[in-house]
C-alpha cells in the first residue's frame, strides 16, 4: 500500500476512470428509460438500485481477489515457490500480496447510487438493514471471490494461457440486471452454476421489497460460502498438484 | 508505399501466429452481444419501435456494432504509449517511414486480420443465434464497407492523438482507458446516438465518435434512409481529414520537445 501511495496521480486517474466507466453504466440506464417506464416491471430507479447494490460487493472482490493474472503473475514467474515456503496458506498470501485498496472506492460510488435511488423510492428502513446489507455484500463478495479463486486454481493444472477471466468479468455483467429478462437456461446457470445473480439482483430484490425473490435474497450469504468453500478445496488440491515452474 | 504495405502484411502474419487469441475473443463478443440482446428486448417489451428502430433492427444493430467493433478497435495508443516510454521511439523516428504511418499500417494488418479471422466468422455464428437480419442489397454492403473504412481512420486517428499525449504526460494509462470508455458510450456501441436526448444529440453532432460506431451500424441496419447515408458517409469523411489538423500539431510539439529532451 505504501508503495502505491507513491504514485499519487496514477491512483486519481485510476479512481477517475473507475467512476467514468460507472458513469457510462448509469447514462445507459438514463437513457433507455427515456424511452420505456418497466424493464420487465422493474422501474428505472429500481434498476439503478440495483446497479449501486452491484458495485459494493463488486468493489470488495475486486479489491481483495486481485487474482485474475495469477496464472501469468505467480505460476508462469514460478512465484507460487516462494508463496509456499511461507508458513501461512498460500491462497491467503496471495490475496493479501494483492490487495489494491483503491477500488474500495466503487463501494463508496455504489452506496451513494443506492441511497440517490432509495430516496426516490421512498424505501423503508430497519433498523437491522444494514446487517443484512453487510451480510448480503459478503455473501456477494464470495460468490465473485469463490467463482475467481475457482478459475484461478485451473492454473495448477494447466499451464497455458486461457482467456476465461475476462470472458468470465463479461458473464458477470449479466448479474446487473434483473434476471427476469433473461430466458429460462440463463436464469439458471445465473442462479446456480455462475451465481452472479446473488452479486445484483436477488440480494437487492430485499431492500426492494420484492417479495416473490426474497427466499433467494437470503439464499445470498449461503451461496457465497458454498462457493468460497469449494473454491478453496479447489485451491488445497490444486497446491498439492503443483510442482513448480521449470521441471 | 511498397514499405506500407509490407507493414501490413507482417502485422497480418503475426497475428495470424497467435489466432488461438481470437477465438475465446469472438465468445466474449458475443456473450456482450447476448447481454443486449436480452436487455433490449426487455426494454422494447411490446413496443414495435423505438425511434425508428425495431426490435429486430436494435438487435441487428447491437451484433453489427461489436463485430465491427473487432475490425476497427486496436491498442496502438497503448503500444505507442510503451514505445515513447522505453525511448524506442527515438529509434523509430530515424528509420526512413513515418512513425504514425508505420502505427497506422500496423494497426490496418491487426484490423484486416481480425475483419476475416473474427468479424466475418463471428457475424456469421451470432446471425444464427439470435434474431438478426442482414440487408439483401449490396449497394447496402457496400455502403457499410466504406463506412467501416472511415470508422477505422476516425478511431485510429484518435488512438494516434492519445497515443501521442505520452510525450507530454508521464503516465497516460487513466487517459487511455477513459478514452476507451468514451468511445463505447459516445461512438453508439452501447446506444444508438438516436437514442439520446435532443441536446444530447446535437452536442455529439460537434464530436468525431459517432463516426465510429453509430454511422456504419446504421447504414447497415437500413436505419438511415435515403440522403441520411450520403450525409453520414460526409460527416466521417470530413472528420477523417479535419482530425489531422491536431495530430500534425501536437505530434509537430511532440518531436521539438523530444529533442530538447534529448539535447
């Protein structure tokens, strides 16, 4: 981190250029409610609701699963050896070797997009909705952190360069929007193969008050552990699979 | 001229050698594609049109502007931004062509290479996956083909404008990457500028990017009707000439400063 701080402006500009490319989202939002009131029933500051929601879970992945070049970054470099000799879990010191703490920022832009499009909603509030809101963020956090930590694990047993992270970052997109408007197959895998829909729509389906999603809203928490855990059970196999780059 | 060409054709080869590249490049294409496809259904819901376009229109609209996208979009600004960093620019501007050139030629073999191996592949798989209608007149194809001419010039021109800002900022990483988020959002990618509100529109007419994406994807769907084409081909042929006046200019600024750096 200290060594980040060095570089002052890059970390502006990062920050800068995060918050246009969120920007960029919510102007598409603006814009194609310009010409329809529902997106499947779902208002435009619904949807904006949802969107904001997305970004704080978004914000924590990626600021602490900064694993997306492991394969290139440890395994390729033969890095991992030097991960293993260290006598705590390897994929937490990978992680903590990772952290970009600058992107804890979009959680900031996500949770004033939520509040701007919760006021328009007149949204009631609990006293206990920010416990389940930190809960939900968690369990959206792993999920993205256990889908991630899954794909990166693929690097133990084959070497060669794969463009499945960033084909992966596109399919999470679709967790955005409600996944209502998608048709039945996509639902599904959405659901339970690549949950990204546990990121946006059924977590914030609760602040939402929609009723008919909130069994899956609190399904949230439990999916995220589920696929955190298997990831890392992925990872311990895959660790003793691993017998380092060269021979 | 023989040299140009060569340029071309070795960028051509090289990507070639990598093509693995490309094919999880045209599923990323087309999950992007699929996202909008579903999120422009949802919002034309029953609606027949929506400023002129219909659904099926929108969805050939939103397939045609990413493959197009794979023919003209390259990483030349950043490529450049390294070579201007590690000084090897400085070698680059004694050898007998001219710099901006060579990076337009090689940038013209990445294209040409991704037209063939991504675009024309790739149009053919999403046209039997989702609802899409391609035009059945070739004065249509041809049109678009011109306009995809000048949608790579328009882009590359402007990679060359950021590209060159390298000279002058020291680290211009943030400046490239909102560039490219720009030119998704103001070329018509992600909306069709016809789309926008009025003031909106009549800010972006002042701008260069709806050259990019809006035009050609329009020509194509038959969006534009009668003399509106004749107009959208003017408007990126004049951008395409008008965008020299600052390159020459800033890039004329670029080679004083790096000799004084030098000296």
């Amino acid at each position: 981190m200290k060594t980040r701080l060095q570089y002052r402006s890059d970390l502006v500009v990062e920050i800068l250029s995060d918050l246009l490319f969120q920007a960029v989202n919510l102007v598409f939002i603006l814009v194609v409610f310009g010409h329809t009131q529902f997106l499947h029933g779902w208002s435009r500051d619904e949807i904006i609701f949802i969107y904001g929601f997305f970004l704080v879970p978004f914000a924590i992945f990626s600021t602490f699963f900064n694993i997306w070049d492991f394969n290139e970054r440890y395994i390729v470099k033969g890095e991992m050896d030097r991960i293993l000799t260290r006598p705590i879990h390897s994929l937490f010191q990978v992680i903590l070797e990772r952290i970009e703490l600058e992107s804890l920022f979009g959680a900031v832009t996500g949770l004033a997009v939520m509040i701007y499009a919760g006021s328009l909603l007149d949204l009631p509030f609990h006293w206990y909705d920010p416990l389940i809101f930190l809960l939900f963020v968690i369990g959206g956090a792993l999920v993205y952190g256990g889908i991630f930590i899954s794909l990166a694990t693929i690097g133990f047993w084959s070497d060669a360069r794969t463009s499945i992270m960033p084909t992966m970052y596109n399919i999470g997109n679709y967790g955005r929007y409600p996944v209502d408007i998608y048709n039945n197959v996509i639902r599904y895998i959405l659901t339970w193969i690549l949950p990204f829909a546990f990121v946006g729509v059924y977590p914030a389906a609760y602040f939402l008050k929609r009723e008919e999603w909130y069994w899956y809203s609190f399904l949230t928490p439990v999916v995220g552990l589920a696929f955190f855990i298997l990831s890392i059970v992925l990872w311990n196999t895959g660790v003793k699979r691993y017998r380092g780059a060269g021979n | 001229m023989d040299k140009y060409i060569e340029m071309i054709r070795i960028r051509f080869l090289m990507m070639l050698a990598y093509r693995t590249n490309y094919y999880s490049g045209i599923l990323i294409y087309g999950i992007n594609i699929g996202a909008y496809y579903f999120l422009w259904s949802a919002i034309y819901g029953g609606k027949g049109n929506i400023e002129g376009l219909s659904i099926t229109q929108m969805v050939t609209y939103v397939a045609v502007s990413w493959m197009a996208r794979a023919f003209y979009f390259n990483n030349i600004d950043r490529e450049m931004a390294t070579e201007i960093k590690e000084g090897k620019v400085a070698v680059e501007l004694i050898r007998p062509y001219s710099y901006l050139g060579m990076k337009t030629m090689q940038g013209l073999g990445e294209g040409l290479f991704r037209f063939f191996f991504f675009s024309i592949p790739g149009l053919i798989i999403v046209y039997f996956i989702f609802p899409i209608e391609f035009s059945a007149s070739p004065v249509t194809w041809g049109l678009f083909l011109l306009s995809l001419v000048f949608s790579f010039f328009i882009n590359m021109q402007i990679n060359l404008l950021t590209g060159i800002t390298t000279f002058f900022l020291f680290n211009n990483d943030g400046l490239i990457r909102a560039k490219r988020v720009v030119i998704d959002l103001f070329s018509g990618l992600l909306l069709p500028i016809s789309f926008y509100p009025i003031w909106a529109q009549n800010i972006m007419g002042y701008l260069p990017f709806q050259g990019i994406s809006y035009i050609p994807s329009m020509i194509f769907t038959n969006g534009f009707k009668g003399a509106d084409v004749y107009q959208g081909l003017l408007f990126q042929a004049l951008w395409s000439v008008v965008l020299l006046i600052p390159i020459s200019l800033i890039w004329w600024a670029a080679r004083k400063r790096l000799v004084i750096q030098g000296g």
